[in-house]
C-alpha cells in the first residue's frame, strides 16, 4: 500500500528536521572537537575558537539539510562530514 502524497511530505520533513537537530548537533560536536584539538593556539584560545566556530557550524548544517534535494541528499550530508571528522578525531587521538 503507498503512501499519500501529505503523509510522503510530511515524514520528509519529520526526517529533515531531525537530521538538522541531531545530526547537525554531531556535526557540530565533532567539528568543535577537532577544531580545538588540532588549531594551533594556546590550549584555552583552540577552545574558544572552535567554541565559537560551532554556531557558525551548526548554522550550515541546518541550512544544508533544508537545501538539499531530498531527505536522502540531507542525511548524506550530514552523515559524510560527520564520519570524516569522527575518523579524524580518532586518528589524531591515537597519534597523541
């Protein structure tokens, strides 16, 4: 059985609109990590650089999710930055 179109629209936008909370959340959380690991300032100045970079992150993100084609295109875009910088925390701390 298919689905109607206002149900169809509406699970889109239910799946955007987690992506950009959520997603765009461990996006940001990932991207602060790194940021404040690897900028290379005073251990207090990374922090807050990076800290402060995050709303400027996570303002993209939520404006990639709602630009994107579809929900498919969001979460890849959302899912792809967030493996890169997941697998770059884990190899700078390993280094470390």
């Amino acid at each position: 059985m298919e689905l109607n179109e206002g149900l169809q629209y509406r699970l889109a936008v239910a799946s955007r609109a987690i992506a950009a909370i959520l997603g765009g959340y461990a996006v940001t959380a990932l991207a602060t990590a790194v940021l404040a690991l690897m900028l290379p300032l005073a251990r207090v100045d990374a922090a807050m650089t990076a800290t402060l970079l995050s709303f400027a992150i996570y303002t993209c993100a939520v404006l990639w999710v709602f630009a994107a084609r579809s929900a498919f295109q969001a979460w890849m875009g959302i899912g792809l930055p967030a493996a890169t910088l997941g697998l770059s925390l884990l190899a700078y701390r390993s280094i470390v």
